[in-house]
C-alpha cells in the first residue's frame, strides 16, 4: 500500500481530475478506505453458521452506507473535506464492481479451468486476419509463443552475418554518385513516419514503470538513443520534438531521484523548482535544436555527437544506480522486516556505522547501529543475528547541530520532531564524517520534495 501511494502520486499529482489530493499519505488512507469498503460491502451478510441453521436478525452485519463512508473520512486531506461527488462516485463504484482477486477452481488444469473457457474473437485487421472464429485463452497464449519461436531464430541467424552500413540517397545529390548500397530518403523517411510511434509508446510503457524497474530503462536507452538521431537525420521536427520530451522524462527520473543535478543548480548558485516545460532553456536542448535545425551536414553530426554524449552519461549514471539497488538489497536482508525497506524504490544506502544515542529520560547512552538511506535514518541494535529497529527519521525534516563544547568533542545533536537526541561517535573524524554525510543527504532530499511539490503545484497552476 504504501509503494501505491507513493507511484500514484508521483504519477498524478497536479492532474485534480484523479488526484484531488493535498498529500501522498492521503492517496494511502483513500486506499486502504476503498479496501475495506469493499470489504464490508461484499462479504457474506451473516456470520458463520451451521449447515441448516439460521443466524437470528440481531448478529446479522449491517453493511456501511454511503453516508457513514463519507463521515470516516472526515478532514482526511490535510485536515480538510475531499468533495462529497467524488468520494460518494467512489462508494457506487464499488458497490456495482467489487474488487475480486480471480482464483481457478481447485483439482483442474489450466486449459481446463474458468481461464481456459474464455473465448476471445479476432478479425481481419490492418495486419491480415490472424486467428479465425473463437479461442480460449490459453489456446490464444500456445498460438503468440509459437509465432515467436520462428521470429527469435531468424533474429539468431542474421546476428551471425555482417551487414553493410546503408547509405541514404538524396534528390539533391548528383546522379554520376554510385548508387551501391544506397536507399531513397523518401523511403526511409515514410518507413520511419509510419512505424516510429511503436517506438514512441514502447519508450513510454518503460518510462511509467522506471522507478520500479531502473534495469529496464537502461535498456531502453538506446531504442530512445537511435530513435532521436533518426528524426534530426531525416529533419522530422514532429518526432524529434517527441523523442526530446521523453529524454527529458529520463533526465527528470534522475533529478527527482536525488542522484543527479540539474544543470541550473551546477551552473549556478540558486536551485529552482522545475517543470515540464523548463528543459527548452537548458544548454543541451538549444544546442541540439540549433544544430538539428540546420540544413548542413556538419550541423547535424555536431547534434548527433551531443546526444550520443548525453546518453554515455545516462548509460553510467543508471549502471551506478543498479550498483546501488543491489547494495539497498544487501543491507535490508541484516534488518528484521528489512523487505519495507524496499517499498521506497527510490531509497538508496549511504552509511553505516556505530554511535551512542543518549536517552532524554535516564541519561544512560546506549550504543546503536545507525544506517543512513537517501531519505531516512534509521538505528537499530543487533541481539539475535539481525538488526531491531528503534527508530526512523525522516530526513527532509531533520536538522542537525554541532556540538563544540569540550565535554562533547565527539557528539551532534539530532533534532526531528518525532524525536530529538544527542549522538556521540567514536572520533572527532567519524563524527565530522557523519555530519558531512547527513547534511549532504539531507539537501538532496529537501530538493528533490521540493521539486516534486513543484511540478505538482506547477502542473495544478497549468490546469487552470
């Protein structure tokens, strides 16, 4: 529930039509609400009874009318009201659909199961007609792995011969050229304009799953990297102006992330929120417009080089990201219930080590493992070969404090205000080295909250 709400939010907020909320934790409470809403509606009206027995109309369940759903949740958004329409749509929705997990009835094969039965018709269509009359799901699924097969080992054959590189022929050129190895621009140009939104949606299904799977856009990065050159080779403006956006979609997944700086905040000495359309002002993109645009050869190798350079660093930067997924792997196996952890699929592991937390009420100081993520500290201690954790501390609101006196040589002050304490570490040079590590981590995460909150109240100030 909580990895939801987070994706949900990210992917909606600013859009009021699905997304009238003020805060992420509110996406999370209409969730869970929803839940067990359907819950109480469609379970069974009476309690367990024996065989041939009825159950008397006192111990009956009274199921939740659509007036005591919309008093639950009461001041749910930030302490204010959620509009009656929309909760209320939400209450008849799942009064007429209730949400039900499918399960195949026991003792049955899969062809032979509920699955199996469904028919699905196809027809003839822009690509031929490809299965006639009705077939079962898994007679559909027999008939798409079979017509792979054939297509895999034509791919292994011909990735065993060598190609020539195919050179385009344009109009302009002069026709005493040798036409060896040459093919039409206006050939091309049409193949390309008729198949490159395949391209386009398949760039984008991996872009909305991205921050789930960083695996999958590093290896989508060069479908997307071949796709724009193609369009400022053939001067398609339309599909150029396409494939930027969603380069920009990629370089805004790593800026939201934390891991890497936009090029306002390097250049410069003041960081600003940015939006969707904030990328037509940055260096990289007037470079490659100006060269794409031009009309000479030597204009568009320069554009060419200068993708092919932004998407070497991409390419590094998502490899240093996958080292760091395996190492947040790594460390969330050593903590009790560590797999929550892992819910946040943008939390990453900085730090590790030993510090004496002392206790506000008893004075005492009691030595813990403290584990520093991008977003949140974390301390724990280890009694039965993993680590308990005793708290997390949301970075974003923390701050920090060196202590100078000679009694506290070794120690800072932690202040949240879930709870605040006082660490010592064991060296002046490992406390100077926790300090640097979160207060670096602690800039990261106020930017990247405040660019997320940004583009929300951005997109929100577009829709009007």
């Amino acid at each position: 529930m909580t990895t939801f709400s987070q994706c949900y939010w990210e992917d909606n907020a600013g859009d009021h039509e699905r997304c009238p909320f003020q805060d992420q934790d509110t996406v999370f409470l209409i969730a869970f609400a929803i839940i067990m809403l359907n819950t109480d509606l469609h379970k069974t009206s009476m309690f367990a009874a024996p065989p041939g027995q009825n159950v008397s109309k006192q111990k009956q369940r009274k199921k939740m009318t659509k007036q005591e759903f919309l008093n639950n949740l009461r001041g749910v958004d930030n302490s204010e009201d959620l509009s009656r329409e929309y909760l209320s749509e939400i209450y008849d929705s799942i009064a007429q659909n209730p949400i039900a997990i499918y399960r195949p009835p026991e003792n049955s094969s899969f062809s032979d199961c509920a699955l199996g039965r469904r028919t699905i018709k196809f027809s003839s269509g822009e690509f031929g007609h490809i299965v006639q009359g009705n077939m079962d799901l898994a007679g559909m699924i027999k008939h798409v792995i079979k017509s792979v097969k054939p297509c895999q080992e034509l791919l292994r054959g011909l990735a065993s011969h060598e190609h020539p590189y195919l050179t385009l022929r344009n109009r302009r050129g002069s026709k005493k050229k040798s036409r060896k190895h040459l093919v039409p621009e206006e050939l091309v140009r049409s193949a390309f304009c008729s198949l490159w939104h395949h391209f386009h949606g398949t760039i984008n299904s991996v872009l909305d799953a991205a921050h789930l799977d960083p695996k999958g856009l590093e290896n989508c990065l060069d479908v997307l990297m071949y796709s724009l050159c193609t369009t400022i080779c053939l001067d398609l403006t339309v599909e150029r102006n396409a494939f930027t956006s969603q380069l920009v979609r990629v370089k805004f997944f790593r800026e939201n992330r934390g891991l890497e700086e936009d090029e306002i905040s390097v250049q410069g000495t003041v960081s600003r929120v940015r939006d969707h359309l904030d990328y037509k002002n940055d260096s990289w993109y007037m470079r490659i417009e100006k060269a794409a645009e031009s009309y000479h050869e030597n204009a568009k190798v320069s554009a060419l080089d200068e993708v092919d350079g932004m998407f070497k660093k991409l390419h590094a930067s998502l490899k240093v990201d996958s080292t760091l997924k395996k190492e947040m792997v790594k460390v969330a196996k050593r903590i009790r219930n560590g797999q929550i952890l892992l819910n946040d699929p943008t939390r990453y592991f900085l730090k590790e080590g030993l510090l004496k937390k002392k206790c506000n009420r008893s004075g005492r100081n009691i030595e813990y493992t403290f584990f520093l993520f991008s977003d949140v500290l974390v301390y724990a201690d280890n009694t039965s070969g993993l680590y308990k954790i005793h708290g997390e501390l949301p970075l974003h609101l923390m701050k920090i404090m060196e202590l100078n006196s000679a009694k506290h040589k070794k120690s800072f002050h932690l202040i949240h205000p879930r709870k605040s304490f006082v660490v010592s570490a064991s060296s002046v040079e490992d406390k100077l080295t926790w300090l640097a590590t979160i207060h670096a981590a602690i800039g990261r995460e106020v930017k990247r909250k405040a660019r997320i909150e940004g583009a929300r109240q951005n997109s929100a100030a577009f829709d009007r």
